[in-house]
C-alpha cells in the first residue's frame, strides 16, 4: 500500500466534523457550540501536539517521499502538498449542500463526511476533458457518507458509506444513494453492501422519499464530492 500524508488533513477534518456532527439535523445551532463541549475535547488538540505530528509527517514523510517521488516524476523539483486552504465560505457551501441532500432525503441517515488522499494525475486533462491545475500533487476529496444498520460490529466508520446521488426527479438533490463501491475498504465490503442495498429497498417500499423509477436506468448523476483547495507548495514552474 502507498504511504500518504496523513497530517495535512487535519483541519479540515476538525472543521468538518465540528459543523456536521449537529448541523446537518440541526441538533445544535452552531453559535451554542462552547469550548468546553464534549465533541470538542475529543477532537481540539494543542498546538505542542501539532507541532509534534507536523514535525513527524515532515521528517518521515515529506523528507523521504519527496526524492522517491522525484525519481518517479523524473523532476528534481518536484514538492508534493503539505497543506490545503479552503475559505470559511467554501466550507460553509459544501456543508450547506450537505444538510440540503439530507432535507430532501429525509429517510437516509446522511452521517458524516469521509475525508480521501488522493493525487492529481501526471497530466494536463483528466479523461473527461476538465483541466488539472495541479498535476502530480497529492490532493484530498471530501464526500459525505449515509449510515448502514448492523453492518461492522468493530469499526464504526465503516458503516458510513460514501455516496452520490442518483436522481429522476426535478429536485437532482433528491433521489436514490448510490455507494461509490471503489472507495470502500475491502473488510467486510461486501457484507455492508448488501445490508446498504436491503436498507435502501425497504425504503423504496415504502414508498418513502423516493419516486417509482429511482432504480431504473433512466437517473442523473448529482455530484457530492469536494476537491479544487489552494495547496501549498504549488507546483513548480520553469
């Protein structure tokens, strides 16, 4: 498996978690959330221990991926990201529209947010033609997960699942949730898919939130996943 950098997620995933854990059910308006809030002391760390981690992710890290990663690409200049800024405006859209996909679908348990490593291909286009600002560079990708009933007995965040949504309605928030299968774990995938699908059934039964042809080949694809930060080193140029 390749090592990623784990630390460079960090805030955003404080952030996120922050907001969603209450928000997206308006549990808790967010101008209630004090220091001293149990979320928060799990999650707030020191700046002794962030500097700690960083000067771990530097040394073991970024001091010896960047010269394999050098060697890879062929560039003796080449960085890779050591952080992501995203604007408090830019998180509160994202999280908005989060809460919005879980208005119009009430019956699904919209859960939480995975937060993904990943890189920017070694090219100017992806395969759909839309440019790539930063190729080579090891970015994140956020999308939000919907909650799976009885699935893994030892690690609840898998039975979170990341999903988009299929759509046949005027509303393309509104629809059926389809699992994004290549960013599960392999451990008991198939297992909590299957509860996934018996779940999402029960619904469509129901006749809860969902139109008649939401599992016919005639939907549209909405996107909920989250990328395009301002990342630092940006890439060299001659």
């Amino acid at each position: 498996m390749k090592s990623f950098n784990p630390f460079l997620i960090i805030p955003l995933l404080l952030f996120a978690f922050i907001f969603s854990s209450g928000a997206l059910k308006g549990e808790e308006p967010i101008d209630n959330i004090k220091p001293q809030d149990d979320i928060l002391k799990k999650h707030l760390i020191s700046s002794a221990q962030g500097k700690e981690m960083f000067a771990e992710f530097d040394k073991n890290r970024v001091q010896v991926l960047d010269s394999k990663l050098q060697d890879l690409y062929r560039d003796r200049n080449f960085e890779d990201t050591k952080f992501i800024w995203y604007s408090l405006d830019e998180i509160k859209a994202y999280l908005k529209y989060i809460e919005s996909i879980q208005k119009a679908n009430p019956k699904q348990d919209v859960s939480g947010l995975r937060i993904y490593f990943a890189a920017y291909p070694n090219s100017e286009n992806f395969e759909s033609g839309r440019t790539i600002n930063h190729p080579k560079q090891q970015t994140v990708f956020m999308i939000p997960t919907v909650a799976v009933e009885g699935g893994d007995k030892e690690y609840n965040n898998l039975n979170h699942l990341p999903f988009i949504i299929q759509s046949s309605t005027s509303n393309k928030l509104k629809g059926q949730f389809e699992i994004v299968e290549e960013f599960m774990d392999d451990h008991n995938k198939k297992e909590r898919l299957e509860l996934f699908r018996k779940q999402a059934k029960k619904i469509e039964k129901a006749g809860i939130g969902f139109s008649a042809s939401l599992f016919s080949a005639e939907t549209e694809e909405t996107s909920t996943i989250y990328n395009e930060g301002e990342m630092t080193p940006p890439p060299y140029k001659d």
